[in-house]
C-alpha cells in the first residue's frame, strides 16, 4: 500500500522561484506528488493518506552537504575526539585515559584537536605527547586533517627519523637543532595515518548508524561524499579501504549520496560507475559525480598556498601537495572522459592557479555545462571571482570555516587579504553558483551553523554578509545544480524526491543572531521519516 503524506499549518518554503510559497505539499512513496492549496493537495492525494501539521514551523527542502567525507567521518565515532579541549594537559589526560586498554603496538589516535582553541594557541609536540605516552605509540590528528603529531614511540612505529625525506607536498618538521618535533604536515601525515589497522566490521556499522542519524537530526537529506579508490594518496589516505567500506555501510547510511573519488587514474572512475555505489536512474541515491583531488594546504595549518608569506608566520607561504602539471594532466584526463572536476584550493595563489588551469582545459576541449567545481575556494580576488564567472566554475564552500576561524584570520593573513576571504557576497554579486557544504568532520555539518555563518559571519569583514534567502540557496537549489540533480532535489516540487526538512521557524522571519537557534524538528528521505525531535527537548 502507498505511504501517503499531506503537509500543512506551517509555512512552506519551496525554494522555486515560479511557485516559492505554497499552502500544502503532497508526497507518495518517495516522491512529490501535489503542491498548492491544502484543498488542491488533498483532492490528489485522495483518502488515507497521513496528515502531519507543521503547527506553525516550516517546512523546506531537505539540506544537502556539498563536501562530507562519510568514511572518515566514521572515525570520530570510534576514535577519542578533541575538540572541546582547551588546553595541552587536557589532551594528555584524555590519551591517557584512552591508551589504558591498547597493547603497545596499537596507535592511540585523538582527533580533531585545534591548537587555537588552548589557552596558549601553539601546536603540541612529540615531546608534549611523550609525557603523557612515552611506552606506546600516539598520534593527534588536526581539525582539518592536513597536520598529525605524533609522539616518539609513534615516529619509531612509522619508521620515520631525521633521514626520512619528506613525500611531495608534506613537511617533516624539525626544530633549530635538527630534532623531529614529531609534527608532520599534509602529505607526510600519510606516513603515520596509513599504518593504522581499520577498525572491525561491527565497529564501522555502529558507527555509521550514529553518523548518518546524527546527519539526519541536522536536516541532512544527502551528501556530496569525498571518498578514495587509490590505495595510497589523497588526504585521509585510507590504504584502500575506503571504497569496501562504503560498500559495507551503504544499506545503513540513510541520505543521498553523490561521490566525489579521489583516484590518480581517472579512467578507474569507469570501474566503479555502477552498482552497489552508482545507480544508473536519475533519481538513483547513489552516484558517482567525478573526480576530486587536493592542490594545496589550510590556512590553520600554515600550509595554504599564497601570494606573500604569512603575517604571523612570515618564513611561510604555504606550498602545493601535488605538482601542478601532474594534477593538469589528471584533471585533463578525467575533463575529456566527461567527468566533474572538484579541486581543493584554499589559498590566493592555489586559487589563482586552478583558474588557470581550468582556463586552459576548456580551451583546449571545450564542454558545455561541465559544472567544474573549486572545493573550499577559500580566498579569491577579484580577478579570480571574475574568471570563474567567465568559465562557469562552481563555489563549494564551507560557511562553517568561519565559526571556526574568524578569530584568529586577521592574526595570521592580515587585515588587508581578509577582505578576500570567503567572498560570498561578491561571488553571488558575480553570478557564480555557490554551493555549502561542512568538510565533516572537518566542521561541524549543522547547516543551521553554515546559515549563521552566512548571515551574519560572527562580524568577520560584515560587508561580505549575505541575506537568509540567499544563504538557504547554498544547501538546497544551488546544491542541487552542483551535483547535476536539479531535476530530483533541491526544491519542493512536483515530481521531485520527497527529501524534507521541518524547522521551528520560519527562517525568513528569524533575527540574524538568532539564526543558530534554529531546530530541526523532523527530517524525510525519499518520503520516510528518518528523524523526529522529542516533544520536550
């Protein structure tokens, strides 16, 4: 028998300019069935159908996250998580606590720490580590995922001394006298993140049930997942195990999703476009979008490519993890196979470079509605916002970094190269499509948060702020578009997947600063309800 559900007694935001408010929505099975009147929508629905009363919420399309790693993400289930930490003692006792029930030859590994959070913002090292873990080997993992540090029984664990040549794109850092300080950046984190033995099967779907639900409770409906085929390379650099263990947790994850696969090798894309993590239909949940790879670092860990040198690091202007012409040539190959292209560039200068050599690519073989994206697109002049425009480039932005980093920006780029970062206002202004997504675990994937950062942007350069009505576009219409799927989702309309989201408010109404408070109250994938807020909390 048809699941048949009538919405009504809220406000409904349809994100479609031709029909944007509408007074009940429809849905059978998983898909969108009526939109109008509640009069209209009852008549097609006809009888026995459920009736659930928005009681003066709102009800939206469903949010999608443009930039989920869903693989590594399971990790911070498993793995002592740091980010509440304010202090290095703090992270010594939470190790230890940890390491009492590992065997000295397992790495205790914390995760997502962030130095800017501690009393004194500096980086731990080695020797901080070894305090708390002298006999076992121990690593931490920043918040971004492009820096580890690890202790001294770790480096003897990976092999790594003062000979070790660092791998393109990665330091292996060493203090005035030549000593490891046990802080390894970019590439060189696979040195250590490599060695460690995946957790068990039973772990990884414990986990995976807690993520995806804790994704639905957000209002996240689908993902755009970053995942890796290579056994070696890309950032989480996995050994391998990242696509089997999609493949194990795919009938447990509940939201859509769209992948982007890091692979040295485009042509391998053609290996994995099909079942059990593509699906062929249009409305299919799962896809494989095309190729995404990392062109240079963050600024947290110093390690973003620029112009001119840092303001707090001045020996520093970052670097690149790949060799330009060798990401050329893959980009290349995978633009010609008819692939989407995703680029991690943080930095000025990256982002300078990657428009030159989108430039070139479509130059070359030109092709219409590509939908070539720039992941992050973290610091663009004009110029470059210009370009992109020219080109038809997609902004997949993380509106998150800057709850995380307004306060320390300035301190590390300066007042003067601040006014360029995270532009959404004059990417818009522009006409560049902007798509939002976390980075999780690298953010927290709240779009609610990502909403806050837009409107408001915690009063980091406010002339860049842009309006609810725009911000709402990122994670649902413009999201959409990003991953070739404006005909599914996106929006409320007939036809499309009845991916659903019912806030407490209607967000045009909400006052900027509040904006954060928002709650999701139930969440819809394809036409199920797969969350639903206690009445009292």
């Amino acid at each position: 028998m048809a699941s048949k559900k009538l919405f009504h007694g809220g406000t409904i935001l349809t994100m479609n300019d031709d029909l944007p408010r509408v007074e009940a929505v429809g849905t059978i099975d998983e898909k969108i069935v009526a939109v109008g009147t509640l009069e209209q929508v009852k008549k097609i629905l006809g009888e026995d159908h459920e009736l659930i009363n928005l009681n003066g919420g709102s009800l939206l399309p469903g949010f999608i996250d443009c930039h989920v790693h869903p693989v590594g993400s399971l990790f911070y289930y498993i793995y002592p998580e740091l980010s509440e930490v304010k202090s290095i003692e703090e992270v010594k006792e939470i190790l230890k606590k940890h390491a009492k029930d590992k065997n000295n030859e397992d790495l205790i590994l914390g995760l997502n720490f962030n130095e800017q959070n501690f009393d004194e913002s500096k980086l731990p090292t080695r020797w901080d580590l070894d305090d708390a873990i002298p006999e076992k080997p121990c690593a931490i993992l920043r918040t971004d995922g492009h820096l580890i540090v690890a202790n001294s029984k770790a480096l003897e664990w990976a092999g790594i001394t003062t000979e070790t040549i660092p791998p393109e794109g990665g330091e292996i850092q060493k203090d005035d006298t030549g000593n490891l300080t046990g802080i390894l950046t970019e590439n060189a984190t696979n040195l250590i993140m490599n060695k460690l033995t995946p957790p068990d099967a039973d772990t990884i779907n414990e986990a995976t049930l807690k993520f995806s639900q804790d994704l639905a409770k957000k209002g996240i409906t689908s993902i755009h997942g970053v995942i890796e085929l290579d056994t070696k390379g890309g950032v989480e650099n996995l050994g391998g195990v990242s696509i089997p263990i999609m493949k194990l947790i795919k009938s447990q994850f509940l939201q859509n999703c769209y992948f982007l696969v890091y692979t040295q090798t485009p042509k391998k894309l053609k290996r994995i476009k099909k079942p059990p993590l593509h699906e062929d239909m249009e409305d299919g949940k799962y896809k494989i979008g095309g190729l995404k790879s990392w062109f240079d670092g963050t600024f947290g860990s110093s390690s973003a490519l620029m112009f001119e040198n840092f303001a707090d690091q001045p020996e520093k202007n970052g670097f690149l993890v790949i060799n330009e012409n060798v990401l050329y040539e893959r980009m290349k190959a995978a633009h010609e196979l008819g692939y989407q292209i995703a680029i991690h560039a943080i930095g000025d200068k990256a982002n300078r470079m990657i428009v030159n050599m989108y430039e070139k690519i479509l130059n070359e073989s030109p092709r219409p509605d590509h939908r070539h994206r720039i992941e992050h697109a973290s610091m663009l002049t004009e110029d470059v916002i210009n370009d992109m425009k020219k080109l038809g480039l997609i902004a997949s932005c993380q509106p998150s970094f800057l709850n995380s980093e307004y306060t320390w920006l300035e301190k590390r780029l300066g007042k003067q190269r601040c006014k360029h970062v995270y532009p959404y206002k004059s990417l818009i202004s522009a006409g560049v499509l902007v798509a939002a997504g976390s980075d999780c675990p690298v953010e927290d994937p709240n779009p609610i948060l990502g909403l806050h950062a837009l409107v408001t942007r915690n009063g980091f350069i406010p002339e860049e702020c842009i309006p609810i009505e725009e911000a709402l576009k990122f994670y649902t219409v413009n999201a959409a578009m990003a991953s070739f799927q404006e005909h599914v989702r996106g929006s409320i309309e007939i036809g499309k997947m009845a991916d659903l989201v019912i806030l407490d408010k209607n967000p045009l109404k909400v006052p900027p600063n509040e904006i954060k408070n928002l709650r999701v109250l139930s969440t819809f994938i394809r036409g199920k309800r797969v969350y639903k807020a206690d009445a009292d909390s």
